[in-house]
C-alpha cells in the first residue's frame, strides 16, 4: 500500500526577532502553511537563540486558523555555528 506524504520545505533567510515581530508575519507564514496542504514543514535558518518564539507563534498562529494538531522540535544545525543554524521541523 502507498502513502504519499507532502513536505514544504522553506528557507526563510535569518528568521529571527526582527521577521517575525513584524506585525502579520506568524500569520503569512502560517497560511501559506495551512494552504500548501503539507503534512511536514521544515524552516531553514531561524535564528537559534529565537527559534523557540518562532516556533511557538508559528503554532499559535495556526491554531487561529484551525489547524490544532501541528506540532514538532526546533533545533540548532551544529553546536557552536552561526545563530541562523538552526531547524524547525512541524508535523
């Protein structure tokens, strides 16, 4: 039996607090999201030391559209890298 699984994978240059305290930038990002049908997301390049309010306002942004049952890890790409090494990963 097949199972298809769709995966949006997205590099988003120096995600970090000046991007996404942007007024409707968790809302953007949460719709294309929402719209692209993906079953697993992964973000390239948060900022590490904010990857943890992206994550949580990507999650909270789409809980406003109905869409409850995301949720995955964020992590830093190798320990001692730049600040933008890092990954969030959502299912």
């Amino acid at each position: 039996m097949a199972v298809s699984v769709a995966i949006l994978s997205w590099n988003i240059q120096i995600l970090g607090e000046t991007k996404i305290s942007r007024l409707l930038c968790p809302n953007i990002l949460s719709g294309v999201i929402a719209g692209s049908g993906a079953d697993v997301v992964a973000i390239q390049e948060p900022v590490y030391n904010y990857a943890s309010q992206v994550y949580s306002e990507l999650i909270a942004a789409l809980k406003t559209l109905n869409q409850d049952d995301w949720s995955g890890i964020y992590l830093q790409a190798l320990p001692g890298g730049r600040d933008r090494d890092g990954y969030i990963f959502m299912w």
